[in-house]
C-alpha cells in the first residue's frame, strides 16, 4: 500500500517563500508521475505541477517562474520549492501520485499554505 506523506505548509507573508515536501512510501514500480494540486476555498481542485520519473515536468501557467518541483529518487519524495508567494497562492496544498503500471492514483492529507500579512 503507497502513502504520502507531506510536509512544509504554513503561514507566509506575500513574496516568501515556502517549501513543500512529500515522501512516498511503499512499492512504486514502473513508470510514475508525482506532483502538487492545490484547493482554494470555494474553488476546484487545480494543477500546480508535475514531475514524472523521467524528469518530465508540468507547471501552471498560475506558478511557472515562481515556483519548482524536484525529485529525490532514492527517497521517493518530492518537493516543491514555492518563491515569490501571491495572496492567490493560498489553498490546501495535495500531493499526488500516479503508477501508470496498476493506473492507480493516490492522495496526500493535504497541507494548508497560507499567504498573508
């Protein structure tokens, strides 16, 4: 069974920055992508962005320039290095991944990033 586990939200002035962490845990086998969406009160859960286990990456058009996703293979985690934070950027911040081999999806808890002053 894959868990995420994730880390690093919080209460940030705008134009901080803040970092997300997630590790994976469990058997992950063959082609993957890991990645951030977030949800805003009231509104859809959305994109943020995207690595893939060939180091593809995917960005909202919302955060490309601001924000960055990496990877740490031998740790199965993956970050998301959040700079220059709007008052938009505030959500619930979830980790996702998807196993392309059993097509299966999993979810993070989610982490609350608030941007504010």
């Amino acid at each position: 069974q894959v868990q995420l586990v994730e880390s690093g939200g919080g209460l940030v002035q705008p134009g901080g920055s803040l970092r997300l962490s997630c590790a994976a845990s469990g058997s992950i086998f063959g082609i993957w992508s890991m990645g951030w969406y977030r949800q805003a009160p009231g509104k859809q859960r959305e994109l943020v962005a995207t690595i893939t286990s060939s180091r593809s990456t995917n960005y909202a058009d919302a955060v490309k320039g601001r924000f960055t996703i990496s990877r740490d293979t031998a740790k199965n985690t993956v970050l998301l290095q959040m700079n220059s934070l709007k008052p938009e950027d505030t959500a619930v911040y979830y980790c996702y991944l998807y196993v392309s081999l059993t097509r299966a999806d999993y979810w993070g808890q989610g982490t609350q990033v608030t941007v504010s002053s």
